[in-house]
C-alpha cells in the first residue's frame, strides 16, 4: 500500500523535527501495512523543493530499514504557481510521475482554480487535491469537490480529516468523499508517528471503501514496468 502524503523529511518543515522522528514515522507506516512513501513536504516557494531535497537521502535509508520504498514528492501549496512556470512543475511531481499534489486554501477558493488547473492537465499534469475536506467552501458546498474531479483532477482524504472530532465539517465532509467514491486516495498526511493511529483506525472503519485506483498508482507500476523492461 502506498501513502502518498506524508512530512516525513527530517527537519524540513512541520513534519518529523529529526532523524530518530523520522525513524519512528516509519516504522508505524510499516505496522499500518504500508510499503511504498512518497515524501511530501511543503513548498510555497519555487526554492522550498531544493532545500527539501537535501534531505532525501536520509529519509530514505530510513525508510529502508523497515523495508520501505521512499520517493520524492511535495504539497505543492497554490501560492506557489505564482512563482513556477508550467515547465519547471515536473521538479513538484510526485515520485517521478505527472501527479502533483495541490494544497489550496483552506478558507477562500482560489480565483481561477479551474482555469489554472486545466492548464495544468494540458501541460500534461495530473493535479491531486490534498485534504478537500479541510476547504471551507467544500465543506459548505461537495458541489465544488465534483466540479474539480469533472475538469480531471483527483481529490485526496487526509486518514485525520475520516478521524476528526464527532460532528466537525471536516469529519463529515472527509466520510462523505470517500462513502460517495469521490475519493481517489486517503493518506496519512502524517507530521508525526502518532498520526498513523488515526490511518490504522481509517482502514479498519473503511477497509471496504478504501480507495485503490487511481493515476498515481497506475504511473507507478507503469514506472516499474519500465524500469524491469530496462534491466532485461
Ligand atoms: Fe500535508
């Protein structure tokens, strides 16, 4: 199983703080049954992903110890388009595919959100929404959340957002996307090693919703295929 959302770098961003933090982070992603990260800290500046990146190397070998595979990706904040030009976005992509993992405000919808998406998708991305369930304006109106999966994108649950406090918007909202199949991915969106609790808890609650199929899954085993294709 794959997650997809995770701010497992040590020392980058809000996620582990350091390397025994880290550690701990991957061994819980193990216990969940996890085998294959992609490691997605924040950018909201163009320069955010080459500091990130520093700190790869170390998260990886990590990762290794529990015998799982760790790739790169990022939580590419809307800010951010400000500042990256449409040919320079593969450097946000996740693990080396076209998916790109989009985190928009959580309080006003970004102006031209749909305009600026479709360009995305002709320049050949695949944009992935993190965490719908956070947005206040989908939390008030799913409508928003079906229109950005028509133009193309797909919508990633936060496993915390299926968790969240009885009655709160986002608890609502994130059992909704997934109940109603919105929901191409639930992810841990993990900062620290408790965090997996609340993922461990989500897939016992919705093992038979969980969501398997979707285009990152799909460019990965193509990117496997490729590469023992390579080596033959
Ligand atoms: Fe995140």
């Amino acid at each position: 199983m794959i997650d997809m959302h995770v701010h497992i770098l040590p020392g980058v961003d809000d996620g582990a703080k350091n390397v025994q933090m880290a550690h701990d982070m991957a061994g819980r992603a193990a216990d969940a049954g996890i085998t294959f990260i992609v490691a997605t800290p924040h950018v909201y500046r163009a320069e955010d992903q080459q500091r990130n990146r520093g700190s790869l190397r170390i998260a990886r070998s990590i990762a290794h110890e529990f015998g799982l595979g760790l790739n790169m990706g990022c939580e590419f904040n809307y800010r951010a388009f400000h500042d990256v030009s449409l040919q320079a976005m593969n450097a946000f992509c996740l693990s080396g595919t076209r998916c790109i993992l989009i985190e928009f405000s959580s309080s006003e919808l970004m102006p031209r959100w749909d305009a600026v998406l479709s360009e995305l998708m002709d320049a050949g991305y695949l944009p992935i929404i993190a965490h719908p369930e956070r947005y206040a304006y989908i939390q008030r109106d799913l409508g928003i959340a079906s229109e950005m999966r028509d133009l193309g994108c797909e919508l990633q649950v936060d496993a915390c957002g299926l968790m969240a406090p009885m009655m709160s918007a986002e608890r609502r909202t994130a059992r909704k996307l997934v109940k109603e199949g919105m929901a191409a991915y639930i992810a841990s969106d993990a900062h620290r090693p408790e965090d997996y609790d609340d993922f461990e808890k989500a897939q016992k609650i919705f093992r038979g919703e969980w969501p398997r199929n979707n285009r990152l899954t799909d460019a990965l085993r193509a990117q496997k295929k490729e590469r023992a294709n390579d080596g033959q």
